[in-house]
C-alpha cells in the first residue's frame, strides 16, 4: 500500500510539473493558502483559419467578421464548459473568471489547491501564473525638432497631397488616451479599460495617449484624421498582466460598431512571456480577421536576441527606434528571435523613436518629449493608416513588404537584426502600393 502511495505521488508530481508553470508552483509552494491569479490554457486550439476553411467564407463576404467571431465564441464555449462547471461543482473560491476566445484560455484567482485540481484535469495544456509586469518603458527626451519623424518618413507629404487616413480605425492597446486633449478630440472612441474594468479608457500614465498622438494627431500625427480606438490595458505605473493584453487583443479581434471593425493595432509594450502558444494564437487570429498590427520591439538594448514579446511575435510588425541621424537607438532591441524554433529576422523595420514631442495627459494641449521604441511603433502604425487609406483592404503582409521595399537600407545590406529592412519612406510606399497589390 505504501509503494501504491509513493508511486501516485510521484506521477501526480510530473504531471504538476509537466501543466503547472514553475514560477506558479513556486508561488503556491510558498504560501499555499493564498488565492493566486491564474491562466489555464486549454489543449484544443481555436483557429479562426480552421473556421474560415471549413465554412468556406471569404474575407470579402459581407459577415465574415461577425459570423467567425461568433463561430470563435461558441467553440470557446463548448471546449471550455467543464472548466466553469468543475469550479462551481468543487465550490472552488473563484474569483474574475473570464473565458477567451482569442485563444483558447480562461483566468481567474482561485485557491492552490484548486489550481492542482484543475491541473490534473486531462484538457488542460498548461497554467501560468498571471503576475503583474511593468510593459511600458520610455527615456526623458531633449525637445529639438517637434514633428521631425513626420518629416524624416515623409508623412507630411503625404498628408499635403489629401491622404490623412481618415476612415481608417487604429486601435491603442496602452495605457488609455486622454481623449479630451485638442489633438484627438471628437475623433477617439472611448474603448474598454482593463485594468480597472469599467468602461472609461482614460489615460492617467500618459504613454498612451503620447502614442496616439504620434498615430492621429492633429499637430503630432503621421494620419492626423484617423480614428483612435483606446484600448487601456496597463494601470497608472505601466503595470498590467498578460490577462490583460489577451483582453484587449481579444477587445479590438471582436469590436465592430455599425459595420466600422479595426484595421490597425499600435501596441508599445512588451515583456517576457511564458504563455508562447497563446500569444501566437492570439494573433493569428486577429490577423485572419484583417487586423494589422504593429509592436514595439522593446527597450532590452543593444544586445542581440533581447527582443521581447509581444514584438517576438513572427507574424507582427516589430518595429525599432532610430534618431535624427538615422543611427539605431542604444535601447532598441535587437534580433534575431530564437525562442520559437527556426530564428528569424526582427525587426521588420524602423522608425523614428528618439526626442518625439506627442500628447500627454494633465489637460487639453499639454505635450511632452520622450524616446523608446513605443514612440518608434505609432509613427509605423499611422504609416500604415495612410496605405490603408489609400489602398483599403491591404493584408498586412503587402503592407508591410511596401515599408520594407521601400525603406532606407541603414545597416548590413538587407534586412538585418538591428534596422530591419530599413527606415519606413512613406510617399515611395505608397507610390509602390498598386504594384505589390496586383503581384503580392
């Protein structure tokens, strides 16, 4: 009976070790009566692709989005009723469960014992713990040129010419936008606020609202009458947890208001992430249904492989920081990425990302000048609004082969893991748009 016993410990052991993250079953080791915010990613995947080739429906079809969306939801739920089921039937202390779509995950904050429970259950791929990151970083900037990157990607002169990318939605998954600030007011869509969870995405940090200045303002922006969505997933520190950015990743893949859905996502955050797979879904996902997205490649400076999620991520476009002088930023994150197998270039490309004047929060017309790779990400998400304006419905693959082909070649020849391609040149991007889109 005795070698029964030390032979179920054992294979309970592996399998905890083999589901349970370990930094989470050192977090429960060390106080084991201590509720404990979780991710439990699920082992079936949701793939959006999977639904648009078995329903045979094309992008183009006039409710693609709203049907693979709702198609995604009720997947989510079929896979993952046992969970909700087992927590209320086991009286689990359960408490912020959420269910997600975008990926096949749920998060709650329930007990240690629960977690081991839940973990030995046969759906369960994995559990994380949701720990709380700091996923904005930028450096105090020198004031000297208060729209040189507009100038240095030659956006100005493509808003001379009638192309300022009205129409085209960008969501800002940040710290919220000061929607009131004369920049961007009347054109800022007041989104959802995850950190708080409520319903007013103000900014109270103040990098969200310097980045959608940087993407649509008036004075500051590359697409100065675009939309800002405001997606606020990171607290007053620049804290916030992965939950969080599956929640606004997951926020923007759905979001559609009288036909109107996202067409490009600006995310200037980043940190390391254990939750690979459900990143990687997650976007996957939002890119089958048209979104576009570009990330920061991270502050982690001049070392090679510092890139960090979600800027590792294959299939974005990861953006670095140049100055004035076209010189890469000490603190831009370098490639190559190897944490998913075969490596691969990033980023894809640069920006300008050193003493960039934006918005700030405090009132209506205050300004502030910063440096980071999150200044370097809007200017490319606004480029991307003003090819999106010019040619809608361009995948985000096109788009970004038009930045790439189009860049200045600043580092080896070709595309290299310190700039990329190159530093964005807007007015030869788009003036090569029409040939790429007729030969992708």
């Amino acid at each position: 009976m005795k070698k029964l016993m030390v032979i179920f410990a054992i294979t309970t052991s592996v399998v905890f070790a083999n589901v349970i993250d370990q930094t989470l079953e050192q977090k429960i080791e060390r106080d084991p009566q201590q509720s404990v915010a979780v991710i439990i990613v699920l082992k079936d995947r949701l793939q959006c692709s999977e639904i648009v080739s078995e329903m045979a429906i094309s992008s183009s079809a006039v409710n693609f989005h709203s049907t693979v969306v709702q198609t995604m939801k009720n997947r989510a739920q079929q896979t993952q009723h046992w969970l909700h089921s087992l927590c209320a039937t086991r009286k689990f202390p359960v408490q912020n469960y959420k269910s997600y779509w975008i990926s096949n995950m749920v998060t709650m904050t329930t007990s240690p014992a629960a977690i081991r429970e839940i973990a030995l259950q046969p759906e369960v791929k994995h559990i994380f713990f949701d720990k709380e990151h700091k996923f904005v970083q930028y450096f105090e900037g020198t004031p000297q040129r208060s729209t040189w990157g507009l100038e240095k990607i030659g956006s100005k002169k493509v808003n001379e010419s009638g192309n300022t990318g009205k129409g085209v939605l960008v969501a800002v998954i940040d710290t919220g936008v000061n929607y009131l600030h004369n920049d961007l007011k009347d054109r800022v869509i007041n989104g959802r606020d995850f950190a708080n969870n409520d319903d007013d995405s103000m900014d109270d940090n103040g990098h969200g609202t310097h980045c959608a200045g940087t993407v649509a303002g008036t004075t500051f922006g590359v697409a100065p009458q675009a939309t800002i969505l405001a997606v606020k997933v990171m607290a007053k520190n620049g804290g916030g947890t992965w939950g969080n950015i599956a929640s606004g990743v997951q926020y923007v893949a759905e979001f559609n208001q009288n036909g109107q859905t996202v067409d490009i996502v600006s995310m200037s955050l980043g940190g390391p992430s254990p939750i690979k797979q459900v990143l990687r879904d997650a976007f996957d996902n939002a890119l089958v249904l048209g979104i576009r997205f570009a990330v920061a490649a991270g502050n982690s400076g001049h070392f090679k492989s510092t890139i960090d999620a979600p800027g590792d991520q294959k299939d974005v476009v990861t953006v670095g920081a140049t100055n004035f002088r076209n010189w890469i930023a000490p603190f831009s994150s370098r490639g190559p990425v190897i944490k998913y197998g075969e490596p691969y270039i990033k980023p894809d490309i640069v920006a300008p990302g050193v003493d960039v004047t934006s918005c700030w929060i405090g009132g209506t017309d205050n300004t502030r000048t910063i440096s980071g790779t999150s200044m370097a990400t809007p200017h490319v998400a606004g480029a991307m609004a003003l090819l999106l304006y010019y040619q809608p419905k361009t995948k985000q693959s096109v788009l970004l082969k038009a930045l790439e082909v189009t860049a200045q070649d600043l580092g080896d020849s070709g595309k290299d893991n310190n700039f990329g391609s190159g530093l964005i040149n807007l007015p030869r991007a788009i003036a090569k748009l029409p040939t790429l889109q007729q030969n992708p």
